[in-house]
C-alpha cells in the first residue's frame, strides 16, 4: 500500500532524514515512536507534500510522490502527485477544524470543494460518518462547542470522507483524557481492519502504540533503530 523507500531530508546541510525505508498495508496499523527531534512528524510532513525531499520513493498504490532511479530524484507530475495526495488523509495534532463551519460543514468542505461531490450526497455520507463515531447529535454544533476527544473524532471524520487509502495521524492522543483516547483507540483499529485502510500513527504514547498497532518503528536521530 504505503511503500517508502530511503527517503532523505536535509535542512541546510543538516540530514535530518537518513534513508527511512518502511511498508504500511492495507489493514495494517503501524506507529513511528521516538523522542522529539528524531524526524517523527518530519516523515508525516514528507508523505502529505508539507516538506519536501532531496532524495528517495514515496508511493501509494502505483502513484508515486517523488521516485529515483539510480541518481536521478525527482517529484512526480503533476497529474501524479494529485492522485497520490487523493489516497492519503491526515490527521493533525491541533485537529485544524475551521472554526467558523459546523461539523457537518466541516466534514463536507473536502468532498464538496476538491472531489466535487454533490452537495446533498456529501452530507449523507458525513452523517452516516458521524453515526458510526457516535456524534450525529453534534451535527450542526461549532469546534468551540465540542470537548478534545469530540474534535479528534470529526478530524478523523472529516480526513475518511476523502476516503484515503493511506490515514495518518499526528500525537492523536496527545490533548486526550483516558476515556476519550479508548475511543480513539478503537475508531483508529476499526479504521484499518474494518475499512481495510493503511493507518500509520506518529505518537509518544507508547502504551497507547502497544495497544493499538501490529507494527512499531522506532526513530532516532533521523534512521529506524
């Protein structure tokens, strides 16, 4: 599914990123752990286009973000690199929920502005969304009006409704009381096994990782360990 294969990452002249190479698989949750500073959330940032590389292969499915042959790197086309960015979904720490749209209008902005779903079609889909997560009632509420674990749960909710093959979550646990992380818990291992997706989670909770992921990479200083 996720294939990355020696991917490199410099700033200035520091490498921050040296050769990370790993697979995620369709209902496969793998977790990257490491302190902060070992290029955890670098290689998220790299697989959603937010940094860009200086050498190595990101694919998804056949579609490539950027490839080498021998010595030659290069990013994708155009073309490509839309399809690529299509089958992968992001889940940010401070959840980025646009404060000034409701739930439901959240969730459907992405389908609606850039799949160019029908309006009303896009709304069915994300109130069965929120019926699977528990939180129909919260349909027409605002971010401001919602707990932590609420807005992880529409964050989570609003990356699927792009229906991405690859889910990737960034500390989703990290502003999360107890009770809420179990339930993240489970929409995250549903998410894999259910829907058949490739999750991969950057975290520092490493009960939570224990808990949650057939696979763990550990990072330090920039290489897997």
């Amino acid at each position: 599914m996720l294939e990355v294969r020696n991917l490199k990452k410099f700033y200035g002249k520091k490498e921050v990123l040296k050769g990370i190479s790993f697979e995620v698989h369709r209902g496969e949750v793998v977790s990257l752990i490491g302190l902060s500073g070992a290029g955890k959330t670098t290689i998220l940032r790299c697989l959603n286009d937010l940094e860009k590389c200086h050498e190595g292969y990101i694919t998804i499915e056949g579609d490539s973000l950027i490839k080498q042959e021998g010595d030659i790197f290069s990013y994708s086309s155009k073309e490509e690199i839309k399809r690529y960015k299509r089958k992968i979904g992001m889940v940010f720490q401070n959840f980025n929920l646009f404060p000034h749209l409701n739930v439901i209008e959240n969730i459907i902005e992405g389908p609606v502005s850039v799949l160019k779903m029908d309006k009303n079609e896009a709304e069915k889909k994300a109130g069965e969304l929120l019926k699977r997560i528990n939180l129909e009632e919260k349909a027409k509420e605002y971010p401001f009006q919602l707990s932590g674990g609420e807005k992880q749960r529409i964050a989570i909710v609003r990356a699927c409704a792009m229906n991405p093959k690859v889910l990737c979550f960034d500390e989703p646990t990290s502003a999360l009381d107890p009770d809420s992380k179990r339930q993240v818990g489970e929409i995250i291992k549903e998410l894999a096994k259910k829907d058949n997706r490739a999750v991969l989670i950057i975290t520092h909770d490493m009960d939570f990782a224990k808990n949650i992921s057939d696979r763990i990479i550990k990072i330090r200083e920039g290489k897997i360990v």
